[in-house]
C-alpha cells in the first residue's frame, strides 16, 4: 500500500511513515495505545515515492513491548470529501452573498418604501385580469380608512365608482401599449367620502408565480382641488364684481349726465335770453361749472374701463 518492500519497512518506526507535520500527532496516538487505551482515527501516512495517503486506522496493544494496527486506504474517499467539503463552503459562500445581496434589496425597497409613505404616495398591486388587489401599502390603506387586510380582500371596483370593468379593461390594454397611463379620479373612503386622487398606472407582465399586474402609484390631490375650487370661486366672485362695477358706472352715466344735460341746456338757455347783466354772469358761471363737472365725470368712467 505505501510502496516499500517488507525488510525496507521493517527497519522503520512509525515517525518515519508520517509526513513531517504530522510526526506529534502521530507519537500521541502511539502513545495512548502503549497506554492500552484502543485506538480509532484517520491519519496521514507517507509513502514511499514521497505520495501522501490517508487511512483508517485501528490500534490495540497486545503485549508490553507490541501493538497490533489495522490499516485502510481512503485516500479517494478523503479526497472526495475535501471536494464536497470545497464545494460546501463554496456553496456557503454563496448563500451567505445572496443572502447580503437580499437584505441589502430588502433594506433599499423598505426606504423606498418609508420615502413614498412620506411623501404621501400610495401603491397598489392590482391583478390584471380581476381587479383584485395583490398589494396595498400602509399610505393607500390610510387614505380611505381601510386596514392593508381589508384592502387586499377586495377589487378596483369596491373603492372607485368611476372605474367599470370596460373602463378597467380599457386601462389596462392602454397601459400594455403604452406601459404606462395617468389619469384623475375619486375614491370612495370607509366612511362613504369621495377622495380626489391622481393616478399613475404601469403594466407587469407576468412572471415566474406572479400573474400580470397593474402598478398603480395613488396621489391624494384633496388639497389642489381644493385650491382649484377656491380659485374658481374666487374667479366668479371677480366677475360678479366686474359686472356689479360694470352696472355702477352705466347707472351713474345715466343718473349723473341726465340731469346735469338738463341743467346745462337750461344754462344756455339762460345765458342765451339775458345776454348781459347780473343774470347773465350767474347763467354762464352755471354753464362752465356744470360743463367742468360733466368733464369730470367722463374722466372717472373712461378711466373705470
């Protein structure tokens, strides 16, 4: 087995057929034989081209000066078991990198995730051909009052009024040609409230054990349409405004220029039928008076246009 000759070997000591790093090892075991203790292990022996060879060794003592060892070649069963503990570690490794590269998704999808609760974006996972719900986030559950359960029991259908099977079908062919598809609608809440919303819809194919999906990305826009019924009040409070300031100004044209015609026109009648004298002076002081007071009163209406 080990490749000397018998009297080659019999000149030996058991040091001499160990590898130099095993030479302690190999005393020790020798020694707890002499001791009379059994002995049962795997050791290295060297042979004699210099080869190393592993074997199976069991040892017992059978005199005061002698000890009997059995010895089994397995040579090829060790170095199958070095390549299966290689490939094991190997395989560890790439567990334990997968496994870094999991948590480190896991850890970027959680922060995108927290970021959009904060910026106060909702997501939905809807499946493509029921409608139904696949996954919901803490901000979409909220909005409407639902808990993320009770949302996921139900459909695109239970919480928006606006949206028909037509219409959903409708959406999400368009958002398959396009990929993606935005459009404005109203949610209703738990407690029966209509919620303005914006959304964005992106078309999934299917995948693996995932159905096709649509992605919907919610935005509660409450507050601009809010602001955008306040500006169109504000809009027809200004033209009411308009029109009030419109009828002022044609009512005073006609309340204020009527009468000062008539006293003007009696004026030069006046001015006319005493043409000198103290009478006279009075009339004409009447006439320009009135004529600069007319001057004024055409000066604030083309001035209000």
């Amino acid at each position: 087995m080990l490749g000397y000759d018998l009297q080659s070997i019999t000149q030996m000591r058991v040091p001499d057929i160990v590898p130099a790093e095993d030479r302690d090892i190999a005393l020790a075991a020798v020694q707890t034989v002499v001791r009379g203790e059994r002995l049962r292990g795997d050791f290295r022996l060297m042979a004699a081209d210099g080869g190393i060879i592993w074997v199976s060794a069991v040892a017992v003592r059978i005199s005061d000066d002698r000890f009997l060892a059995f010895c089994q070649d397995i040579t090829d069963r060790k170095a199958v078991e070095t390549e299966l503990a290689q490939y094991r570690e190997h395989l560890e490794q790439l567990v334990k990198t997968r496994t870094a590269e999991l948590q480190d998704t896991n850890d970027k999808l959680l922060d995108t995730q927290f970021a959009m609760e904060r910026a106060g974006i909702g997501i939905h996972w809807v499946d493509a051909d029921t409608a139904r719900f696949l996954y919901v986030n803490r901000f979409a559950a909220e909005l409407l009052g639902y808990t993320v359960e009770e949302l996921l029991q139900m459909t695109v259908y239970d919480i928006d009024k606006n949206i028909s099977e037509e219409k959903f079908i409708h959406m999400r062919e368009l958002s398959r040609q396009q990929c993606r598809t935005a459009f404005e609608t109203a949610q209703t809440a738990k407690d029966g409230t209509s919620i303005p919303v914006e959304v964005a819809l992106h078309y999934l194919p299917a995948r693996a054990n995932l159905p096709e999906r649509c992605i919907v990305f919610l935005t509660d826009i409450s507050q601009r349409k809010a602001a955008e019924m306040a500006r169109a009040r504000a809009l027809e409070e200004a033209e009411r405004l308009a029109r009030s300031r419109r009828d002022f100004l044609a009512n005073m044209s006609h309340e204020i220029r009527t009468p000062l015609n008539g006293v003007l026109g009696l004026a030069q009648i006046g001015t006319r039928e005493n043409r000198e004298g103290k009478i006279h002076d009075l009339f004409r002081r009447i006439l320009e008076g009135g004529q600069g007071l007319l001057s004024v009163v055409d000066d604030i209406l083309d001035f209000s246009k």
